[in-house]
C-alpha cells in the first residue's frame, strides 16, 4: 500500500534518513522504533509532505507522492496524527475536529465520521463543546486522532502518540491503535515506547542514525537480542561455551 524506496533526507551536510526503504501493507500497522534522533519522525515526515526528501521515492498505492504538497497527500488519504499533538487550544473539540473534514471528500463523509470518532471516544462527545486546552493529556491526544480521522484517511501516520502520557492512557491509546486496525485503517506508527509499540505491530523496522539496522514482524523484533539490550533495558546472556 506505502512504499519508501532508498529515502535520503539531508539537514544541511546531516543525513537524518540514509537511503531508508519501508513497505506498509493495506491493514496493518507497521511500527517504527528507535532512540531519539534515530530519524523515526523524519521519516513520518517524509512520508506526509512535510519534510522533501533529497533522493527517493514515496510511493501510496499508484501515486508518487515524493513531489506533492501535504495538502494534496492529505486529500490522497494519507494523514497524520502529529508529534504534541498541535490542536488549536482555544478552540472547542467540536471545532477542532471540524478543522479535519475540511478538504472535499471528507466534507462528504463528514456527518458518517463524526459518529465513528464519537463511538471509538465517548469522552470526546460528552465534551465536545469544552475549549481543548482545558482538557487532559490523554484527551487531548484523543482529540489529535480523531481529527486525522475526520480526514477520511486511508493510512494514519502516527508520530509518538503515547508522548507524555500517565501509563493507564498509554495503555488507552494503544488499544484505540488496534481498534482501527481492526476496522481496516492502515498504521505506520512511531514510537519511543519500544515495549508497547512492537506488542501490536504486525511488522516493525528499527532506525539507528538514520538507518534500518533490524525488521521483521513485530514479535520478532522485539524478542531479538538487539532490540532487548539496546532499548528495552534487558541484559541478553550470553550462551555458554561447548566442550
């Protein structure tokens, strides 16, 4: 469905992505770890518009979206839910999920989301007349999502959604990912929380420096020795030596 192919993205002389290839199947949620500054947000970034890559290919389906504005990605379907969040706070829920529906086909679809994002965030109705910024972390990220959503996506890029949020949200918002892949929504998701975001990846690369040092199904990675040393804080034994 999503195909990146040998992805170069420069910063000045900086290679934040170094020929970087990732393929996404209709479906799924392919999840995208690293540590800070490993270029997993580039490559979010990269995929929506917002950042043009110096080499390489962005392919969604039959569109190469490498040379289109974020604006004409969004209408193609690919949409992101961003780092922090970026609501409008002084704005209430109701008029920043309006902001999500506002290019031609979502406007169409408009009455049908609003349904869809109130069942899967109840809090989001009973509050839909509250100004965002006196909301909560969590529903504030809440608000985040389901504005992507009123963009009828047919891929939601998701850039750290668990960021600052209490465990027990986390854990809200990562059973919200897996309802909508569930309902058929494609995810590339970026995540710090490596536990968390491989548990429910059907498949996962791992950045280093702007580089894939390691895929596969998301059990896979995560059970890796690398991946336990590196980012999930577990000593790996080493086995010992034969006679």
């Amino acid at each position: 469905m999503l195909s990146v192919k040998n992805i170069v993205v420069k910063y000045g002389m900086f290679r934040a992505l170094d020929d970087v290839s990732i393929d996404v199947g209709e479906g799924q949620i392919v999840g995208i770890v690293g540590a800070n500054g490993a270029g997993k947000s580039t490559m979010i970034n990269a995929v929506s518009g917002m950042t043009k890559p110096t080499s390489g290919t962005v392919m969604f389906e039959d569109t190469d979206l490498t040379k289109m504005s974020a604006h004409a990605i969004v209408r193609a379907g690919v949409v992101q839910v961003p780092e922090g969040r970026r609501l409008f706070p002084d704005m209430t829920v109701y008029e920043n999920l309006l902001v999500g529906s506002a290019h031609k086909r979502a406007k169409a679809e408009r009455s049908e989301n609003f349904d869809k994002v109130f069942t899967l965030f109840p809090r989001l109705k009973e509050r839909e007349t509250q100004v965002a910024r006196t909301l909560s972390g969590g529903e504030q990220q809440m608000i985040a999502v389901a504005r992507a959503l009123m963009s009828s996506p047919r891929i939601l890029l998701m850039d750290e959604p668990s960021l600052g949020l209490a465990p027990i949200v986390i854990q809200e918002i990562f059973m919200v990912v897996r309802q909508l892949r569930d309902l058929g929504l494609t995810i590339l998701l970026v995540e710090q929380n490596v536990h968390h975001c491989l548990q429910i990846s059907d498949y996962a690369y791992v950045l280093e420096t702007g580089q894939v040092v390691l895929e596969g199904t998301g059990h896979d990675v995560l059970e890796n020795p690398m991946t336990k040393a590196a980012y999930l804080g577990m000593a790996v034994q080493e086995e010992p030596a034969s006679n």
